[in-house]
C-alpha cells in the first residue's frame, strides 16, 4: 500500500493532508525519513508520525449531535471542548468538515481517510441541510435569492433547496461548504442567524440523537455515505 493511503487508513488524516506530512519530513519507515508519498509499506514497516506508531485500525464512522460551545477539532488547545471528546472510541478520529463552535447539530467523524475526503471534496457536491432561525421573518424575494444564489466576498453561492418552516425558520439543503457560509448568506439579504443546526448530512439524518449524544454507524450507513453524492 502507499505510504500516503497507509496514513490515511491508519486515521492520521486524509490522503491529501497525509502527503503534506509526508512531503515535510514528519514520518518514518523503520527509523529512516521517507518523503515519496507513493513508497510501498506495509503493517510491519514500522511506520511513524513525530515519532508515534502508525498501524491499520478498523475503520469507524460516528454521528455526534453538537452542541454549541463545542470547537468542530479533533483536539482544542484552548477553554472550549473538542467534538471527540463527545464519542467513546480509541480510535483516532477527526471531524468530517465542520460547524462553527456556535452552531448545533449531526457532525460525522471518522478515521477514514478516504471517505472523508469524499464527503468534503466540491466534486461531490454532498447535499447538507440545515434548520435556520432568522432575526427577523425573510421575505418571499429573500428566499428566492437564497434558493438562486447570493454574492458573496468568494463568489455567488451555488443553488440550494430552500423551503420555509415557520415565520422565521426555513431549511436549506446546500451542495457547497464555505466558511460560515449561511450566515454570510443571511447577512447578504439584510438579515442575521439567530439558530442553526444541521439535520442531514447525505443520507444520515440528525434524527432524534440527543443533543451532547453519538452514535457509531452501521456498515449499511456507511456504505451509502461512500455512493453519496455526484459521481
């Protein structure tokens, strides 16, 4: 296997982050520096990140309900509680994309390399809904501006599904994942979020997972996880 996919699917981190380690002179193949991401290894290579042990590890994927105040990290050197700490594993997990630390709702994390990276890739276009409490009830002209695309300081935002739940709650359904992006959105039609949390996530659904609470998938979840999406 290649040492860039063996990191991967030892849950050091994505392929792609896995050669960026590897390219920086960070891991080790029976105690040399190896920086080729494509150098064949194996479990008893003796491979090392910073000097910590690699090996295959069985592959988990979990939902988590976030609450607000907890950081989307899979560690977090400040005050505030990371999302792993949510999930009794020994595994090395870490979060598939992310939420802001004040919004709530279903974060998946991993230690598969691969499947994150497919989840997250703009390629995929991975559908995400969101439950999205306004300030102020959106006009019928705002919802169509959501739903055809705003301009943002990165660019007009691609369609989404947007459907209105109450006075000042819609749902949005989104193919796309900039930073902050909804609230960047709401801004841009003149109005701010005062709630957000996210329901759906492909085919896994918040459902009712209590808030704080995770859930390790099923083989059949994860495997329609890994179809999500364009192909």
């Amino acid at each position: 296997m290649r040492l860039a996919k063996f990191l991967a699917h030892g849950g050091v981190a994505s392929r792609r982050a896995a050669e960026r380690i590897i390219a920086n002179g960070r891991v080790t193949v029976g105690g040399e520096v190896v920086t080729d991401p494509a150098r064949d290894v194996g479990d008893g290579d003796r491979v090392r990140v910073d000097g910590v042990p690699v090996g295959s590890e069985a592959r988990e994927v979990w939902a988590v309900n976030k609450p607000a105040g907890v950081v989307s990290t899979a560690r977090e050197p400040g005050a505030r509680p990371a999302v792993v700490t949510l999930v009794e594993s020994d595994a090395r997990l870490y979060p598939v994309g992310r939420l802001d630390a004040d919004s709530t709702g279903l974060l998946l994390l991993t230690n598969d390399g691969e499947l994150a990276n497919r989840l997250t890739h703009p390629r995929y276009e991975v559908p995400k809904a969101y439950r999205v409490e306004f300030a102020r009830p959106p006009a019928e002209g705002d919802l169509r501006r959501l739903a055809s695309g705003v301009e943002l300081e990165d660019g007009i935002t691609a369609p989404a599904q947007v459907e209105l739940l109450g006075e000042r709650e819609i749902e949005v359904v989104l193919r796309e994942g900039r930073n902050r992006q909804l609230r960047r959105m709401a801004e841009a039609i003149g109005n701010r979020v005062t709630a957000l949390r996210r329901v759906r996530f492909g085919p896994i659904e918040l459902g009712g997972l209590a808030e704080g609470d995770a859930r390790r998938l099923t083989e059949e979840e994860i495997s329609l996880l890994r179809g999500a999406g364009a192909s």
